[in-house]
C-alpha cells in the first residue's frame, strides 16, 4: 500500500466513522493479508458496502472477490473473501469516503 495512504489511515480514529461504508473500507485496507471474509466487515449489509465502495461516487475501487478454495483457505465453498486491488488506490479515493469524518 501507498505511503501516503498509510499516513492518511494512520491519521483517522475508527471510533469517529460516521457510516457503515467506511467501516467497511477501513477493515479492508488495515487487514493484516489483505483478503477481508465479508463476515468480518462487521457492519449491517456488508455485501451492500462492497458494492458501495465499487461505485465512483465513494471511490470506484477495485475489490477481487475470490472464494476459500481458491485462496485454499478453510471454510465451505460459499464462503467469500474480498481484497482492494492497490495498483489503483490512491488517497483522493481514500479520502473521499472518509471526507466527513
């Protein structure tokens, strides 16, 4: 990840996140492989997050989605993992989700 987006992440205090939305971006961005079980986004509607955070309007981010088998790791075949693609993450996008806090 960027260093200008770690500064930015390492600047922000979770406990003052406003929406859902950014819950869901910062798990995304501070997990510790990169690859986020959309169970542990631990925010209502988390499928409906995802989608959000895919949309120009917070970001347009590219987030892979792959299941446990092809990331061989345990759970049953239903169970999905997502990870932001970093070649196109940038601060202004970043910013733009956290930009009320």
């Amino acid at each position: 990840m960027k260093s200008s987006v770690i500064d930015f992440l390492n600047d922000l205090n979770p406990r003052r996140f406003t929406n859902n939305t950014q819950k869901a971006l910062y798990k995304l961005l501070t997990s510790s492989d990169g690859w986020v079980k959309l169970s542990e986004l631990r925010v209502p509607s988390p499928a409906s997050r995802i989608r959000d955070l895919r949309k120009e309007k917070f970001g347009g981010f590219e987030i892979n989605c792959r299941s446990a088998a092809e990331l061989d790791k345990r759970g049953d075949q239903h169970t999905f993992y997502y990870k932001i693609n970093q070649r196109n993450l940038t601060v202004g996008k970043v910013r733009r989700v956290f930009n009320n806090q």
